[in-house]
C-alpha cells in the first residue's frame, strides 16, 4: 500500500500552514485568522448521514465559538462543487432533530488531493486510504495546536466536548491551574503544584481558600462568572 501516513501533528507544534480553496474562497491557514482560536476539523466525505448531522449541529453551535473567538474550518476529501452542492442541499432539504434552514458559513476546504488531510495526519490508511477520519484541532491565537481529537468514520462527535474543550484550554491558559476531569465552568480548578516542603506542609495546614485531598491534589474555587469574564481572551 502506498504510505499515506505522511505525519501527525503533535500538541505543542506550530499548526501546519496551507493555503486552500474552501465555499468562502481563498484562505491562508492558519495566518488568516492569527489572534483568533481555531478549530479544523476534517469529515470523511459530502452527502453522508454523519457528516450532515455533525454539519448541521456545528453551524447551529457556530455563535458560540464566534462569542468564544474562535474560527471554525471544515475539510474533506472532495472537491469545492460538491461542498456547494452538500451545503446547499443542508439548507434547502434537511430537517433534523428540529435544525432546519441551517446554513454553513464558516469555510469548508476543498481537498481533492489530500494534500491538508496528509498534512495534519487526517487520512488514516488503515481506517480508509481516500476518506478521512474525523479529526479536531484546537488551534490557539499564537498558531500553536493545543489539543487534537481523532473519531472513526462511523461515531459522529460530541460537540458539547469540543465547546468544553475550546472553553478549557481558554480558562487554564487565563487563569493558569488544571482542570479536572468532566470539568464545567463553576466547578473548583486545580491550583498548580506545591513547589517546596513548606508550601506543601503550609497547603495541608488549610492555605486560606485551598482545599487539599493530599499535598499535591489541591483545588480552588473558581466561579463561573469569572470564567465566563475571560473567555474569547
Ligand atoms: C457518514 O458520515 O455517514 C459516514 C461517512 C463515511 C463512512 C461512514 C459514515
């Protein structure tokens, strides 16, 4: 088999840069939209069940990651004609789980050559040599990837997770702790590690507003208007 798997973009990396056709013409990734977060993600192919409902619930979610600053960009394998084709049939015919008339206005690029999906390891041969799978990348203001999520070609994503994710990167970089696991806006945050013997000793001694489940498992409440104040940053 020919070797598809041209590389994998890691977290930490400066995003891979391309220029592209997409339904709202020419862009430049990622330098069009530096300042901004963005999410690519890749679909396996137009006109497929999945990939209609993932569509449809993205653009109907799309005022949210605008009020969070953040670009929305959609890929697949297929050319610009056909993405016209699949947005407008979206629009006009489907209605679904009470979305109708949804129209997508961020960009879908068109990728016949595969060389973007190649580019950020979109393409996993042995899931399929000409489709790709469905591929998230969080990509930060600086052009950094921040976070990557990568689902099959037959599980549609869960786009409250992609949204939590967006609002998480954002809230640990703003307000520099850890969150824990299933993490939500008003939840307690997890304060970064004790550094010494004493602030260790100090922390378990009932630090004003730290709880401590043992020294290095320490949380702070953090409310979610204050978090809700500095997103979009
Ligand atoms: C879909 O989006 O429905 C789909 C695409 C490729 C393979 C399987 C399902």
């Amino acid at each position: 088999m020919e070797n598809l798997t041209f590389q994998m973009p890691r977290i930490g990396d400066a995003a891979p840069e391309f220029k592209a056709v997409t339904t709202q013409g020419e862009i430049n990734f990622p330098s069009d939209y530096k300042g901004k977060w963005k999410i690519l993600f890749s679909h396996p192919a137009d006109f497929t069940p999945v990939c209609t409902s993932e569509f449809m619930t993205f653009a109907t979610m799309q005022k949210d990651f605008e009020a969070l600053n953040c670009q929305l960009v959609g890929l697949s394998i297929d050319g610009l004609f056909s993405h016209i084709a699949w947005l407008r049939s979206i629009k006009d015919k489907i209605e679904y789980k009470g979305m109708k008339n949804v129209e997508v206005t961020f960009p879908l690029v068109e990728d016949i050559s595969m060389n973007v999906a190649k580019l950020y390891g979109m393409l996993q041969p042995n899931e399929s040599t000409t489709k790709a799978v469905r591929a998230v990348f969080f990509i930060d203001p600086k052009n950094m990837i921040r976070a990557m999520i990568y689902y099959p070609l037959s599980l549609g994503r869960n786009f409250d997770e992609i949204k939590r994710v967006l609002i998480g990167l954002q809230t640990a970089d703003n307000f520099e702790i850890a969150l824990p696991a299933d993490w939500r806006p008003g939840d307690d945050v997890i304060v970064p590690p004790a550094g010494s013997c004493g602030v260790a000793q100090s922390r378990m001694d009932g630090e004003d507003g730290i709880t401590c489940h043992d020294w290095y498992f320490c949380t702070k409440k953090l409310s979610k208007e204050d978090v809700e104040s500095r997103l979009g940053k």
